[in-house]
C-alpha cells in the first residue's frame, strides 16, 4: 500500500510531465516554444545586443602584415627586417594622416611604430655583424 502522500507527488508529476515544452527555434528579441498540444508560444530574451568591446580594424591590418615579414626577416642576418619594418611604419603613417582614425587605431599606429623600432634596433647591428664578416 502506497502513502498518500506518495501517491500526491505522483499525480503532480504527471501533471508536471504533461506541461513540456519544446524548443522550436529562436530570433534576435524572442525564444520560440511549442506545448504538446501544438500551442506556440514566444519567450522573450529580455537583454540587450551588445556591440564588440574590441571591433578589428581593417586599415592597418597590411602594416601589421608587414611587420610580421620583418619579425621573419630577421632570420636572415636581419636583412628583410631592414626592408619590411619601415614600410609597415610608412604605411602605418600614410593611414594615420589621410584617414580619420578612432583612439584605438591611432594607438595600434603608435604600436606599429614602437615595433618597427624595436626590430630595426636589433636588425641594424645582425647586418652590421653580416656585413663586417662578409668584407
């Protein structure tokens, strides 16, 4: 013999089990739900769209570029250093003057030449070494 209480618990359970609902889908403001009995019903999402905290920038992505083939030019005696780490600067440059740019890109710029320097300043003596062995 079952407790009454038991069997209580047992009929809200089953009353229970009979309101599921089923995810059907969803868009940018609601959640979209289904009951068993084929009523649909609209969950809203209650929150904001939040923009990027960081947004990428696509205009100094080739400085930022050519500063990698200067990280990479430094194997060979720091030559491709000497070649690519002032043409990232330049072109950094030419973006900062003819192009309005937000606070965080004009930083990025000062990042690009800030590196540029530190590469130059270890290319400069690599191929200062190359050269005094090759004369």
């Amino acid at each position: 013999m079952v407790p009454a209480v038991f069997q209580k618990n047992n009929e809200q359970l089953e009353q229970e089990r009979t309101l599921i609902l089923r995810y059907t889908g969803e868009d940018d403001r609601f959640y979209l739900v289904a009951g068993q009995d084929g009523d649909h019903l609209s969950v809203p999402k209650n929150r904001n769209v939040q923009k990027p905290l960081i947004q990428s920038s696509k205009t100094l992505t080739p400085a930022f570029r050519l500063l990698a083939l200067a990280f990479l030019g430094l194997a060979p005696a720091g030559l491709g250093t000497l070649v690519f780490a002032p043409l990232a600067a330049l072109w950094a440059l030419v973006i900062w003057v003819t192009h309005p740019l937000p606070r965080s890109d004009t930083l990025r710029v000062v990042l690009v030449w800030g590196l540029a320097a530190g590469l130059l300043a270890i290319a400069i003596p690599l191929s200062r070494l190359l050269l005094a062995r090759l004369s």
